[in-house]
C-alpha cells in the first residue's frame, strides 16, 4: 500500500495576525490529511486581528486553535519538522530567518497587510476577503501540484513562481 505523505507548512509574517493566520486556516481546511499547515511571525502581536477571525467564521472556518505566536516555537528541535516555508508579507521575506531543520522548501508569496487599512469597518472588511480570497486561490494551486512527481528544483521554481504567475499575453 502506497501512503501519502502528510506535509508540514508554515507561513510567516511579521505580526502573525492577518495574513500567515488567514494562510494556515485556508491550508488546513483545503489540504485537510494532507497539510498541516501552522503559522508565526518574526514579532508577533500576541492576537489575531478581528477581522482575521470574522471573515473565517463567516467562511465557516474552525478558528478555535488559531494565535499569534513567535516563529522561535518552530526553530526549536522539539517542533513540527516542515517541508515548506512561505513568508507572505514582504518584510518577513526581507528578515533573516531562523535555520529550519531538514531544509524545508520555501518560497516568497508577498500579500499586502489588509490589517494596514484604515478608515470604515467596510473598507477593513473588504480588505481582509481581498486577501482571503487571493490566499485561497494561491493556496489551491498549491494543492494541485503533483508534489510526489516533482524533483526538489522544479518545485521550488513552481511555487516561486506561484508569487508573480505568468500572465496570458
């Protein structure tokens, strides 16, 4: 019997309460079984953004296990061992990061920080489904990738890639 792998994937961000939040839900909800996707920042915030939540809640998202937290607790030698390493927001991708054990794959998908918008909840709210959304699509593409098939360069070259798609001319 061929098993399938359970992959491990962390997003980080600088705060870690928008974007690498809303990044590890979608990825744990789409690659239930397959992914287990966390998430931390560089100097996290110590809470979710509330606009983070709600827009999961709404999409009926299990936020119940999601915080804010340090990427130190995935440097550790007792943490979760990743395959992949996504920063999502660009001054994370610009920070020098921690060494990660087994020399994860890792890849740059630069969003802007919807919890950077100012003015009415509306425009904050159609910010972070902005994101969600653009997350979500990211995300899916992702999951469609033939993971087991691909050599380790052409893999990092795809989810490069995945950062700036081509566009059809």
């Amino acid at each position: 019997m061929n098993e399938t792998p359970t992959y491990n994937v962390l997003f980080l961000c600088t705060g870690n309460s928008a974007r690498s939040i809303l990044a590890e839900a979608i990825l744990n909800e789409y690659g239930a079984g397959r992914f287990r996707a966390f998430s931390a920042g560089s100097h996290p915030k110590g809470d979710v953004h509330p606009c983070a939540l709600e827009i999961l809640r709404k999409m009926n998202f299990d936020v119940t296990a999601l915080r804010s937290k340090s990427w130190d607790e995935f440097a550790r030698p007792d943490a979760p061992r990743m395959d992949f390493v996504f920063t999502v927001c660009d001054n994370a991708a610009g920070e020098t990061c921690p060494l990660w054990p087994g020399q994860p794959i890792t890849a740059h998908w630069g969003f802007p920080d919807p919890a950077a918008v100012t003015g009415s909840a509306e425009a904050q709210q159609a910010a972070f489904g902005k994101t969600f959304h653009e997350l979500s699509k990211r995300i899916r593409i992702f999951l469609a990738l033939p993971l087991e098939k691909i050599d380790r360069m052409s893999l990092q070259k795809q989810l490069r890639d995945l950062h700036n798609p081509v566009k059809p001319e």
